[in-house]
C-alpha cells in the first residue's frame, strides 16, 4: 500500500511470550521498598543530545482520498454522533472505515478476518492521530477498544524501523497497571504481530523471572510491561530502552492510583525525549493531566464521551440503598433472579481480600458456584480461576479491585458492587465489566450510609448515563455533611 513498506521478507520474526507462570505473589500495589532502597534508585535519569541520536521516522499517515473530501461539517456531524472531543493543534479527520487508514495488506488482513463492520469511535479518530506520529492522549471508557487503537499504529510504526540487533531493547513499550492488563494486552499483540513475525513478551511481577529474561535477551519489538517487573530489569541490566520511540501508558489514572507515578518517571527518563507518546485513560483528574503535560509534547487530546465522569450507557444501573447487616441476604435474593436467567455470568466486587474469602467460603458451602480472585492468589490460581469463570465452569466470580480493570471477558451480564468503591472512578470502571463491546449488561450496587461521601459523584454518573435515581440515593446526597441517622428496614430494590 502506498506510504508502507513490508520490512519482513524472508525474515524469522515469530511472536512469543514468557508463558504461564507457576507460581508467585501479587504486586497489586505501589511495589515494596527493596532492602537497599526504592525502586528505580539505581537508575540515572539520561541526559539526551538529540543531535546524536540516530533519526527516525514516525509519520506514516496518508489521508485517504475519501476522507479528504470530507466537509468540515461532515467531520462536526459525525464527531457529535459519536460523541468525539478532540482538542490541540491540526487533528486530523476521523476515518470512518477501516480501509480509510490505509493500513498495510498484513494488518488489513487480520482485521478483515474479525468480520467487524466499523471502526469503533476511538479507534476511528485515534488512528489517524497514531499513524501520524503525534503525541496523543485518549480518553475513553472500558471496552472502548483502545487497545487496537495503539497496537495497530505500534505494529506499523515497528515496520518502518531498522532491525533490532543483538542486546536492543524494545521498540515500543506499553507501560499497564496490572498483569491482567498486562498480559491481556499482550494476547492482542501477538495475534496481530505474528503476520509481520513482530516479536512481543509480557514482563510482570509475581512470576519467574528466568523466562521473561529470556524473551529480552532474544530480542521483542513490543514489551508489555508492570513498571515494578520492568524497573527490576532495568536495574539489573536485563534490558534497555535505547531503542524505545513508541511509548503507551495504558490505564494512566489506575497506574497513578497504585502509586506507581516514581517509576513511571524514571521509566521515561530511560527512553528518548523525540519518542512518540500516548497515553490511555478512563478519567482525566488533575494528576493525570500533569502527567501529559510533563511528558508529551503538542499532543491531541481524543474524548470519546463526557468530559465529567461517564459510564458506559449501555449498562443498566441499579442502586439498592440499605444497611451492612442486609447486604448478604439482599445479594441472595438477587443471585437466585439472576442465575434464574440464561445468560448470567456474574462479578461481585467486594472491598477486601478477607471479605472476598469469607464470601466465597461462604457462598460455595451454600452450593453456589462461586469462585474467589483477589491479590494475594498466586498467579496460577488466579490464572485457574479466571478460565474457570470466562468458560462457563463458574458463574460467579468475587474479586477485589484487581479484577475492575484489565479483566477482559466478553459475556458478563452483571456486576454487583456488594461494596462500594472508595472512589466513583473506580465504580466505572468495575461496572465496565459487563456491556463488552457494544452488548448490554446491568450492575448492581449496594450503598450503604458509610458510602455517604460518595453519594454525591454516584448521582452525577446516573444522571449522565440517564439511569432512573433511587430517592434515598438523591436526600443522601442532598443531607451530605449533615449529620443523619440512615436506617433502611425492608428488602424492597428500586427498581427502573
């Protein structure tokens, strides 16, 4: 295709990844302090003389005579249909098929395969921003498909870039939250890098760290990467990032949520300051804007939805407004509805690892089939555990917050936040869970008096996703800081 090149003729580039692990913790948190210092200490940050390094190419993009012709007003109209904010200078139009991005025959023909009719709305705006080498920010909610929004640009962006040699680093790194996220992405990379044999490994806590050495040292275009597993490496000598010049960092509130910001710093201050960076959100506070601002350049910022916190508005929400003591007999209640239906996979979100083992302890004894995931399960439990659910062989699965994001099952139809979140951030997110890819889905959410300060913001996303409010939910609201005796008797849900 016009503007690409096909750089892998006769060349033994084929996709792998480290494997399943045996065993191992979790890292579901800022990493722990090493005996001799923090991670990262050792790591200096570079001092870069652009005028050195050698020059590389990250402009691919070429307009497609079809969008060209496109009225602004066309563009205004389809941008508010999807709901598309786009701010910063020169963004380009929005495709609005696939063949419009001009992709190479090689991803074309993975994407083709997927029988999909339509781009969705971040990857319709993203990817012309991607491919044309600028710095971007992409706010989006859960099952946006953003993953392919910068994988596909990575893969083609890679292309265009001269052979890894012995002992180089990555060319692109995407920097992810959790090993769900992680290795979720990483899944994705290999299915659409093995046509142009693009090599991509997964590096995480929590797992051996021999087989994951062992895909650096052979050499992967793509690392997916925890920054706690990647800064270790790095310390170690393990692998560099000399020759990184794509850089994601995917679920950038989360990573900041986690605590992760020191390592995120000193990650880039390893990769070169010419580097094409974008950067991937569910929401876009003040930390996260700073974040862009400290480490793009002239980026687009891409909305897909509100600015204000949004929920997927394909997801039916429901508020059962009640006390601690009733939640367990109202969760049975709504259990025996919903495994009364056909489709009735389902996440129950609990606040600790204690309550999620209680829980299921509990629940399995009374014949439910129920399962448990949470952060102190070693990896291949928790591996176990999530085909377990994702197949079918049980139903119902109780996580902590380590599930809420990069947990990507496509038939979930309901979500129970048995508690409530400390923040509403985190509400979407695990609500997000369920309505995959443009299919529907209902959450539950059981909110107590010690939710009170909550109330609040819970209201603002209804309202937005125009979901009928339970009245106690809004008088909460409204008495907030006021003090108030909250005594729910009954078991009558509000129902819409």
């Amino acid at each position: 295709m016009p503007g690409y090149s096909d750089r892998d003729r006769g060349r033994d580039r084929g996709s792998y990844s480290s494997g399943p692990p045996r065993f191992g913790g979790s890292r579901n948190g800022p990493p722990p302090a090493k005996k001799f210092g923090n991670p990262g200490d050792r790591l200096r940050k570079k001092h870069w003389n652009l005028d050195e390094l050698p020059k590389f190419e990250k402009n691919f993009y070429q307009e497609n005579p079809d969008v060209a012709r496109r009225s602004a007003q066309e563009v205004e109209h389809y941008r508010r249909s999807k709901e598309i904010t786009v701010k910063g200078r020169d963004g380009p139009k929005p495709i609005v098929k696939f063949h419009e991005a001009n992709f190479p025959k090689y991803v074309m023909d993975v994407i083709t395969k997927q029988n999909w009719t339509d781009p969705t709305p971040i990857q319709a705006q993203g990817w012309p921003v991607a491919l044309s080498g600028k710095d971007m920010v992409g706010i989006a909610q859960t099952g946006s498909g953003k993953t392919l929004s910068y994988l596909l640009p990575a893969i083609v962006h890679i292309n265009h870039q001269p052979f890894l040699e012995h002992g180089d680093g990555p060319i692109c790194l995407v920097l992810a939250p959790t090993r769900e996220l992680a290795q979720q992405v990483q899944q994705v990379a290999a299915e659409y890098g093995k046509a142009s044999r693009i090599k991509s490994t997964c590096i995480y806590g929590g797992a051996p760290k021999g087989p994951q050495i062992r895909d650096l040292e052979r050499g992967v275009e793509i690392c997916i990467a925890t920054p706690g597993r990647l800064i270790d490496f790095l310390e170690a000598g393990k692998t560099n990032l000399r020759r990184c010049t794509y850089l994601v960092l995917d679920e950038a509130d989360r990573m900041l949520d986690m605590g992760f910001e020191p390592q995120i710093r000193k990650i880039v201050d390893q990769i070169r300051p010419d580097r094409q960076t974008l950067m991937w959100s569910a929401t876009w506070p003040k930390e996260v804007r700073q974040l862009a601002e400290d480490f793009l350049k002239e980026y687009i910022q891409i909305n897909v939805g509100a600015l204000q916190l949004s929920a997927n508005h394909n997801i039916l929400q429901i508020v059962d407004v009640c006390n601690d003591g009733e939640k367990e007999d109202k969760l049975i209640r709504l259990l025996e509805e919903i495994m009364s239906e056909k489709e009735n996979k389902t996440i129950i979100f609990v606040e600790t690892k204690r309550r999620c083992d209680d829980l299921t302890r509990r629940m399995r004894r009374d014949g439910w089939p129920a399962m448990g995931i949470h952060g102190d399960k070693n990896q291949q439990e928790r591996d176990w555990v999530l085909n377990e659910f994702k197949y079918g062989k049980a139903p119902i699965l109780i996580a902590t917050d380590v599930a809420s994001r990069g947990l990507d099952v496509e038939d979930v139809k309901f979500v129970i936040n048995f508690d409530y979140p400390n923040n509403s951030e985190d509400y979407i997110h695990r609500i997000g869970r369920t309505a995959r890819s443009q299919k529907t889905g209902t959450a539950y959410t059981f909110f107590t008096p010690n939710n009170m300060k909550q109330a609040h913001d819970l209201v603002s996303v209804l309202r937005e996703a125009n979901q009928a409010i339970n009245p106690k939910l809004i008088q909460m609201a409204e008495d907030r800081g006021g003090k108030s005796n909250w005594s729910f008797k009954g078991r009558t849900r509000w129902r819409v």
